[in-house]
C-alpha cells in the first residue's frame, strides 16, 4: 500500500498543508522547528488515537488546546486529515485511490470525531463513491458488500453501528474484520508505522537468548534481530553480509552467536584482524549501518517506515549508500518518508523524490521541489544537495 496525498488542518505548526504525488522514498528538508518531527507525528497521533482513543492521544500530546494551530478557536474549529491511498491487495485492476478522512473537535473540554469517512471509486466508474465507512460522532455504518462494489445494479448494504464513546476511531473495531478490506488495510497501516528513533548505546547491548522478527524502535534488540534473520532468512541475511564491505568499510563478516550463559553477543570481523571483536568495540557509525542494514533487509516490509535524520554518526560518504539502500527497501513494498540536515545524503535523492517545509508567519506548509522551476532546471546539471546548500531552494534555509 502506498500513500498519495496528505491533508493535514490545524494540527500543531500545519494551518493548512497539502502535499500529493508522494513517491515510495519522500525526503523532507526543513529547518529546526519548521514541522519535520510534527509532519512524521500525523501518523503517531492517529496510530494513538487507534490504540486508545482521540483523547489519550491528545492528552500524550499535552491536550486539545496544545495539539490544534495557535491562533485557532478550540470551540470552533477543528483539526483534520485526509489521507489518500492506494491497497494493492483490492482486485486485480489497477488498485483504486481511496480516501480516509477524519475531524476532531472539542467541546466542553471533551474531545470527540465529529467525522470519519472512508470512501473510493473503483476503475473509471462515475457517479458517487461508496462510503465503506461513515460516522459522525460515534454513531455511523458501514458497507458490508465492498467485494460486490462496481458490479452492475448492485446497491450498498450497510450496516449501522454505534462506538462506545465519539472519541473512538470507528476503523478500530472495524478494521478487525478481513470482510472490511478497505478499512483494515489502512488500520494495518497505523499498526503497523515504524519511526526508527535508534541509539547507538542500545544497539550495542548483550542481549538475553531470544529472537525477534523487527528491530524496536530504539534498536535494544540488534543482536536477537540478527540472529533471526541468520535462522529463519539466510538467503536476506548473506546478502547483508555480501554488501558489508562496501557499506562498512573495514568490515567483511558480522556474526550473532550465543553464549553459554545464555545471551546473544555481536562480534564483527575486521579484515585488518585475525579475530572478530564484540559490538561494544566498534564505532558508533558502524554499528549505526549495520542496525540500517538490519532494518531495510526486514523480510515484511513495515507498510511506512519514518526515518528522522539518518545522517547521525555517519560518515558523509557513507550517506549516498545509506539513500540507495532506503530507495530499494521503498522499491521492495514499504513506503519511507526521511527527514534530513545532510547535504550528502540528498545529494542521492531524486527530484520527485524532494519536498521541503517552509514556515511563513508560524504556520508551516510542504512544497514539492519538482514545482519550482528554478530548482527543477538547475537539477539537470546540479546535484540537489548542492543547490540546497547554496540557497537555490528557497524556503528550505534559514
């Protein structure tokens, strides 16, 4: 599944932002405080708000009054997302867009969505799209016949429902049911979200006898991922191995081996070395690679992965690579959206691949570098890196 379009409507920095044509490697350039955590945070919110409710999501975030626009009304005015997609598990044609709307508001100091809507026209069919969910606050149905849509003469059959309170997202209960396949696809989506937030000081423990099929965010559990992938998926895990020497220079083998006490150490073979040496023994940079390496490689592809600033502890040249490996991990099914302070490494990114967050009068909106015609001609011979740092695209820098 990948995501096309965002709408995002009073949510922290964002007024009023839209940004469309998403490509599977989007890369998002902004200077401190312009919106880059608070863009990757759209998806944390409506992944708490799935979770729990609207109400624990926003009081996470410090309340309603806190998480909407300054400037905005809190009794009045709402916040909102419109996120289109496309799921390419629905029919054999070309996958349809479909369209998951929400809006939240306050009242009496409770939140509640006084909307939800999810909705997409299948092929060239013309008239209205079926709402395969609809609820206004709480109350709502949704369509129990999706696989019967754009049939000739077939009409909607919905089913009535009724969330236990308006600040619960409908797709929650909803999006259990396989016989809801618009609907749990994009729950699968906000499950399923994964923002690679790893420190150098976890990645590097010793960990207990175990394994684990996905690195955890702050990657604590390297050394049982890895292990896993040399058990259960050798063939994704020798690639890695294969690639090492390029992406880590000095390195040619990295070994996940047990120890008779029962835990899980790393031990990386320097080919300067006779004998491997354990994690706690290498740079920050090269264990920063591997853990990338180990993420990119995931053999089920998280449907949106977010990774803020991959540049840290990583040496410049190392950067281009690092790109390449995103973009094929994009290629192999999982969306990626990157933020980045390093001229290096968008100096890999592709024009359509560019956008940037411009902050005008406090409110931030996101620009896709391929309509600025400047930046569009100069990236024939230019490097987009350069042009960056040398100010040709404007609203990116201070």
């Amino acid at each position: 599944m990948r995501i096309e379009s965002i709408s995002i409507e009073n949510f922290k920095v964002f007024k009023e932002t839209f940004i469309k044509d998403l490509p599977r490697m989007a890369v998002l350039l902004g200077t401190n405080g312009s919106g880059k955590s608070s863009f990757f945070d759209v998806f944390g919110f409506l992944s708490d708000c799935l979770q729990n409710n609207v109400t624990i999501a926003l009081n996470k975030r410090g309340g309603f009054s806190e998480v909407i626009s300054r400037g905005a009304d809190i009794n009045k005015d709402q916040i909102k997302f419109e996120i289109k997609f496309r799921n390419e598990q629905i029919g054999n044609e070309r996958p349809p867009l479909i369209t998951y709307s929400i809006s939240i508001g306050s009242k009496n100091g409770k939140a509640f969505i006084s909307r939800e809507i999810l909705k997409y026209r299948r092929g060239q069919r013309t008239g209205k799209p079926w709402h395969f969910l609809d609820f206004r606050s709480g109350e709502g149905y949704a369509i129990e016949n999706e696989d019967e849509y754009g049939q000739e003469g077939v009409e909607e059959k919905r089913i009535n429902q009724k969330v236990t309170n308006p600040d619960i997202l409908a797709i929650k209960g909803l999006g259990q049911f396989e016989q809801f396949k618009a609907v749990s696809s994009f729950r699968s989506l906000l499950e399923k979200w994964y923002v690679s937030n790893f420190k150098i000081e976890y990645g590097r423990n010793i960990s207990d006898t175990g394994i684990s099929n996905h690195l955890s965010v702050n990657g604590d559990n390297l050394a049982q991922v890895t292990k896993y992938m040399y058990d259960y998926h050798r063939e994704l895990f020798n690639e890695i191995l294969l690639k090492l020497p390029r992406r880590i220079p000095g390195i040619n083998q990295v070994e996940a081996k047990e120890t008779e006490d029962g835990r899980i150490i790393l031990r990386f073979q320097d080919q300067n070395f006779k004998d491997p040496f354990v994690a706690r023994y290498v740079s920050d940079g090269t264990i920063k690679m591997f853990a990338y390496m180990i993420l990119l490689h995931d053999p089920e592809p998280h449907p949106l992965l977010c990774i803020e600033e991959p540049e840290n502890f990583l040496h410049p040249d190392l950067l281009l690579q690092l790109c390449e490996e995103i973009r094929e991990y994009s290629e192999r099914g999982g969306q990626v959206f990157v933020s980045t302070h390093s001229p290096d490494f968008v100096n890999g990114v592709n024009l359509n691949e560019l956008f940037f967050i411009e902050k005008i009068n406090g409110y931030s909106i996101i620009k896709a570098a391929k309509n600025n015609e400047v930046v569009k001609e100069l990236s024939k011979d230019n490097n987009l890196g350069w042009l960056w740092r040398n100010n040709y695209i404007k609203g990116a820098n201070l």
